[in-house]
C-alpha cells in the first residue's frame, strides 16, 4: 500500500470523473490500464472502492470513506516534491534596507527565473543590524547606505535622491508648497545615517539604526525634522505627519551591495550582477 501512489492518483480522477474511461484519459493512460489499477488498489486495500455497471460507476461506502485520504496522500507528496525542489536549489541570504525593497522584489525575481534558478530569502533590516549578520555570516550579502564598513566588498552602487522634508502636522512649516535649504535652520535635522545631511543648516540627531520609519515616529513626536527620499513619500501615508518638497540640489544616500570576502559563491556572484541588472533596467 505504502508504494502505490498511482493506483491512489487513479483512485481520485475515477472518483471525480465517475468515468473510468474519462480519468483515463485525463492522465493519459488505456482503459483497461485504469481498470487494472483500481484492481490492484482495491486488492491491497482489501476493500471495494466502486460499484461498476455498464451505465455508471459509482463509489462504495468504503470508496466514499477512503477518499479524503487518497486526497490527502497526494497532497502531501505534492508538498513534500516542492519542499525538496526548493531545498535542493541554491539560497542566497539578503539583508536590505525597507527603503530600497523594491529593488529587493526585483532581484528576487530575477534570480528566481534564471535557469538554473536561485532562491532569495529576504530579511528587512537596518544599517547596523544588517552589517552585524553579514560580519555573522547570518546573510550571504547586504544593501548598506555607504560609506560601508572597510571589512565588505562593495559593488552596485546607486543612488537615492532626498527631495522631501517630513514636518509635524501643526508645524509652521507644513504649509509652505517648498522649501529650501536656509528655511531648515535652527531645525533640528533627523538622519537614519552615520553622518549629518551634507549642506543642510539645522542640529543634527541621529536616528538609531537608518531606520525612516522610527524618525518618522519622531518627527511625528515633535524631536524634528527629517529629510527624507520621494520613495517614501509615495509608501507612507499618516495624519500626524506632512511630506513638504525640499530643494536642495544633489543631496542624496548612496547604497551598495556589501559581501565578506571570505564567502563568495557562484551564487553570490549572480546575486551581485542581477542587483546590478535590476538597476540598468528599472
């Protein structure tokens, strides 16, 4: 019994179709073929799972009661065939900022149609943290806002442009259609980066980790002001926060793909030129 996985797969087309010629023909087998698998499930079973005449088939009892096992034996294979197609590929680890995970979304599909293809799993994280599980081995490689730590290689380089400002809601600047530069001082200037905003007038404060959506939570709070990508304007909608322009020429954070050196795979590598693929092509 524990073997006979086509005789259960004849079992159920019969069952659905009620037809031993049309489930037959469904998987692409003789009749008699089909009739002789029924045989051999029912004679292993011990028990009759149709009741056959020459104008219907019908399921017995027994056949009725076995079904949603039959049903559930297949199922289960089915899962455990993918299951061990996807362990069987290559995986590559990706730490990214969610600033950039369109970009994420891109590579994954990109490497996931590839032949042979290669498997992405994802893991959201920010600048330290991400930094931390690459130096861990945790992640195959990175997207790091740069300067990255002097320990990774770094290729793929893009950059993000800064052409917002987000302001508390009552903020005496939320109303104004733009802003520049100079209307930012005296302000205090948040930044998810290990640096300030170069060429903004303003008091710098650091927001743990690059993480935006912790300084939006501050901003929101009333500690400042942030500068932030158009990226984020169009992803985040809140009440208690307004997304007013800034002109501010070519201010900008600028990402990388970031790897040990110590751990480069083939598989890294198709991850370092689908990255740098998805960016020609966005």
């Amino acid at each position: 019994m524990l073997l006979m996985l086509r005789e259960i797969h004849c079992f159920t087309r019969v069952a659905a179709r009620l037809s031993f010629s049309a489930a037959a023909a469904d998987l692409g087998m003789s009749q008699p073929a089909m009739s002789q698998a029924i045989t051999r499930l029912e004679r292993a079973s011990g028990v009759r799972l149709f009741e056959r005449s020459a104008r219907e088939v019908r399921l017995t009892a027994a056949g009725k009661a076995l079904l949603p096992y039959a049903e559930q034996a297949l199922e289960s294979v089915a899962a455990f065939t993918a299951e061990a197609a996807r362990l069987a590929r290559p995986i590559i680890h990706l730490a990214y900022p969610p600033l950039v995970g369109t970009l994420a979304a891109r590579v994954v599909r990109r490497l996931a149609g590839r032949t042979p293809s290669i498997g992405v799993e994802l893991r959201a994280a920010g600048r330290a943290e991400a930094a931390r599980a690459l130096t861990a081995g945790e992640v195959s490689a990175a997207i790091l806002a740069t300067p990255a730590p002097a320990a990774f290689v770094t290729a793929a380089r893009f950059h993000v442009t800064v052409d917002h400002v987000a302001v508390p809601a009552g903020h005496r600047l939320a109303a104004r259609p733009r802003l520049a530069p100079d209307d930012l001082a005296g302000q205090t200037l948040l930044t998810p980066s290990a640096r300030p905003w170069a060429g903004l007038p303003g008091h710098a404060r650091l927001v743990p980790d690059d993480d935006f959506a912790a300084g939006l939570d501050l901003v929101a709070a009333g500690a400042g002001v942030l500068p932030i990508p158009q990226l984020l304007v169009r992803a985040v909608r809140r009440d208690d926060v307004r997304f007013v322009p800034l002109e501010a020429g070519e201010l900008r954070i600028t990402y990388a793909l970031a790897w040990s050196r110590e751990r480069v795979t083939p598989e890294l590598m198709a991850l370092v030129q689908a990255v740098q693929d998805a960016l020609w092509t966005r």
